[in-house]
C-alpha cells in the first residue's frame, strides 16, 4: 500500500492502531517521547520490587484476543492470562467485609449472608447491567457513533427503538439505589463510575454497563502483571515491521492547505501521508497542533476532565493475608467524598483507598516474605492545587485508615516508597491538567461528545487512545485502535 503512517504516542491505544495498520500493508512508524512503551501502562523496578505504574486489572479479554486473531497471530504466545478470583475485596467502616466473586450465585450468597440484601436483587441488577451492553455496545464500543452508517444496522435500530432503556436520565447513584436497599451494596456499585473517572452522583445510569464487562467473562491478570500486556502489543508491532523512534517528542504536527502532513521531531521535519495521535486529545490541539482554532478544537476544550489519581508505590516488608490482589476500604462517606472531589478540587479528607498487590498473583513481583503495594486514592485534575499539602494530607488519611484496619503500623513496614500524582501523570504522558481518562463522563451526552477518531476539521488527522472514542480502560483504548484503523484501511483501501 506504501502510505506512510506516523504515529504520535506508544500506549496501546498507539501498540494496537501500529499492527493492525502494518498487517495491512501501511508502512508505520511510531514516535514515542519515553524511552519505553507503554504509557500509563508502563512498569517500574527496584530493588527486587516490580510495580506496574497504572492499570491494574483486565476486562473484556476477548478484545485483545481479536487484535492478535486480525493480526493472524495466536495470543498464547505472547500472553498468559489468569482469572482473578475474588475479583475484589470490599472493607467497609463498620468492618463489614466482602468478597466479589465473579461466580454470580457464590456472589450473591457472599452479599445475602454479609447484609441481608437478597439474592434477586443482584440477579436482577446484572440482567440490567447486560441488557444495557448489549443495547450500547455495538454503536458505541465497538463502533464510531459518529459515523451515520453505524446508526443502519440492525442492532442500532434495535438501540434506537429501546433508547430508554440504556438509562441515561438517571444518574449512576439513582439507579443502584433502585436495585438495592443496603447503603453498602450501592456503594461498592457505585464505585463503578470512577473506572473512567466520573461521579456517581452525576455520571448517566448507562455506565452501568461496567459491572456487566468486569463479572462477565471476569477480570484477569497476565502473569508478570499488566505491563506484560504492553509487551505483548510491543513485540506484535515489532513483528509486523513497525518502526519505533523512542525519546522523540513530537513537537508539532505540520499542516499544508487544512491537511495534516508531517510532524516535526528532533529538530527535523517528517512527511507522512497519515498522522495518527495516541497522545491526550487536548495535548494534540493545545500542543501540536500550535492553538490552531477549529470548531473542533474550541468544543473540546470547554468539556471538563475527568478525576486524576494520588499513587504511592510501597515496598513493604511482610506479607498480609488479609489481603486479596485487589481491595478497596471506602470512605465512609461517599457522597461527601465525591463532593470534595468535583467541588473543592481537593483530595477528600477520607479518601476510599485502593490497593492492588500483584505479588499476590505473581509472586515474581517482591522479594520473599515481602509485598508490592500500588496504592491508590481519586484525585482532582491538575488546576493549581498546592500538591504537596494534598499529597502529604492524602499519606496520613491513607495510613491511618489500613492502620486501623490491620492493627498495625504500616509505616514501618515502607521499605522505599515513589510517588505519582496528577502532575506527574500530566509530565509523563501528557494528559492535560493529570487527567486520567480525558473528559468526563459526567453529562448525558458524555459518549457523544468524546473526540472522533477521525478529525472533523483537519484531513489525514486521526485519534485513539483513552481520551478518543470509545473511552479509557485497557480494552476501550484498543478497541480505539481497532475503529481508526478500520476507518484508516477502508479509505485508503
């Protein structure tokens, strides 16, 4: 096909668009300001401790499954999945503790004997949670929403004529709430709007789709932790002869006559026949793009950004069995927290912690007899906070809350510990403000107003990754890479 493809950006949403482009003949050439792959799914390693830098979980395997099959590779090459098993473990402030099993009966039982909350309530709210996949998926997942022909199949007539039923006129709280009586079932439902970064209390009632994606078929996790993921994308696109430049930013995206030509990086200008961005939507108008101003670039900087995150990365001395692989202790108040949050734009004064311990699954990861801990709380995107007063009100919240809960004294157990907050993230992978997920999801329309992986305004310009459609999350960033490269193939086809 010989059309040369530069692609802005080697996070998977980059890894994925690059070996579907080159397996169909397009000469690619991926640029990376890192000297590693990646992005936010990246890893870091010290002192016998391997810590994967953001993602933590994998859903809806069957989509990295179908990138491998597209790309006329057998996965199990590259990649060794395991099931997760509890998927999580829930503290509560009262010391109620629970277990979610994917197994939907084990988990039902798990909830009646903890709360009383019966059985048939989380039957029923699941068969809604799918019914609401399987009305959304195919128009706003796996396809462009935007593109009026994804709106004549027969599956979007069907959505079309059911619109009310994938809720969007309630919030995430309002229907949780009207499945289950117990305030901590629907706290632990809730939670569910932070996987991209939005308010429960604000965020559309069609987001609870993602209970349904994370019980069915179950949430995995590769052995060697998630940057193995990143890996397996790597070493498929070195495969199909995509061409890495690492530790080259991209400083401009050049234009002739309204047309995206080439990009200018390490001090040189490079024609390309497409220009593709994994980098944040914003970055790419703000940033390279020099302020050009289209209306669609001026649309989008006026949506609001979606939460950041505060992780400590703790070495810890000694293993603790009363943790799982995964664990949240919520706050106890939640809708306070979120108030905090997307009001004050301060990190809550009780913060709901979650802890991801991949040694639990790979014991590889630490030392023996010792644990890696990510350790996460839901920040505010970047706009002028004192960090390092919320940083160090964030560590003694979060300390004194596993304190309580373990009766001990975790401090002492910290063997090193490395920080990354929305600054840093905003530094490393240039998500504007430390915006984890791009925009918020936070509006009715949310799913609409998210970039096109096609630029309206400038021709041969394209988008993916987690601030593009579909979204955020391991598999929406690579089914981002499946949609622009079907669009890509199809028009130069």
């Amino acid at each position: 096909m010989n059309k040369k493809v530069a692609i802005i950006g080697a996070g998977l949403g980059g890894l994925a668009t690059a070996s579907r482009l080159a397996s169909n003949g397009f000469e690619v050439h991926l640029f990376e300001q890192n000297s590693y792959p990646g992005g936010k799914a990246s890893e870091f390693v010290k002192d016998g401790f391997r810590f994967d830098k953001g993602p933590s979980l994998l859903t809806m395997p069957y989509v990295i499954e179908d990138l491998f099959k597209d790309c006329n590779e057998d996965i199990t090459q590259y990649l060794k999945l395991r099931k997760i098993e509890p998927i999580c473990k829930y503290f509560y402030s009262d010391r109620t503790i629970i277990n979610a099993y994917s197994d939907l009966n084990k988990f039902s039982d798990e909830i009646w004997f903890k709360t009383k909350e019966s059985r048939e309530s989380l039957k029923k709210f699941f068969d809604y949670s799918e019914k609401i996949f399987d009305l959304t998926a195919e128009l706003f997942l796996f396809s462009n929403p935007k593109n009026v022909k994804s709106f004549l199949s027969l599956k979007a007539v069907k959505t079309l004529l059911q619109i009310n039923k994938i809720d969007s006129f309630r919030t995430v709280h309002q229907a949780v709430s009207s499945f289950f009586k117990d305030k901590r079932i629907i706290q632990l439902f809730d939670r569910y709007a932070t996987y991209n970064g939005s308010n429960p209390f604000e965020a559309p009632a069609t987001l609870n789709i993602i209970p349904y994606v994370e019980y069915n078929p179950g949430s995995f996790l590769p052995r060697g932790g998630i940057f193995k993921v990143t890996d397996a994308l790597f070493n498929l696109a070195k495969k199909k002869n995509v061409k890495f430049h690492f530790n080259s930013r991209v400083d401009e995206i050049v234009l002739k006559d309204n047309s995206a030509v080439g990009i200018s990086v390490n001090n040189q200008k490079i024609l390309f026949d497409i220009i593709i961005s994994n980098a944040d939507v914003n970055y790419t108008f703000k940033n390279l793009l020099k302020n050009i101003q289209t209306s669609e670039s001026k649309r989008y900087s006026r949506l609001k950004p979606s939460f950041s995150g505060l992780v400590f990365y703790w070495a810890i001395d000694g293993t603790f069995k009363e943790f799982e692989t995964h664990n949240i202790i919520f706050s106890e108040n939640y809708e306070k927290e979120f108030d905090d949050l997307t009001k004050e734009k301060i990190i809550p004064n009780d913060p709901t912690v979650y802890i991801y311990i991949s040694s639990k699954l790979n014991p590889d990861d630490a030392p023996s007899g010792k644990e890696n801990w990510f350790v996460m709380v839901n920040a505010p995107y970047n706009c002028g906070q004192d960090w390092n007063k919320e940083i160090e009100k964030a560590r003694k919240s979060v300390i004194s809350k596993i304190n309580s809960l373990l009766k001990t004294s975790i401090e002492s157990r910290i063997i090193f510990e490395e920080l990354l907050s929305p600054v840093e993230i905003e530094k490393q992978t240039s998500s504007y403000l430390g915006s984890i997920y791009g925009i918020s999801s936070d509006t009715k329309t949310a799913a609409f107003l998210r970039q096109s992986n096609k630029s309206s305004t400038i021709k041969n310009l394209y988008f993916c990754g987690g601030s593009a459609h579909p979204g955020g999350g391991i598999p929406l960033v690579i089914l981002s890479g499946k949609i622009v490269s079907d669009i890509i193939i199809k028009e130069f086809s």
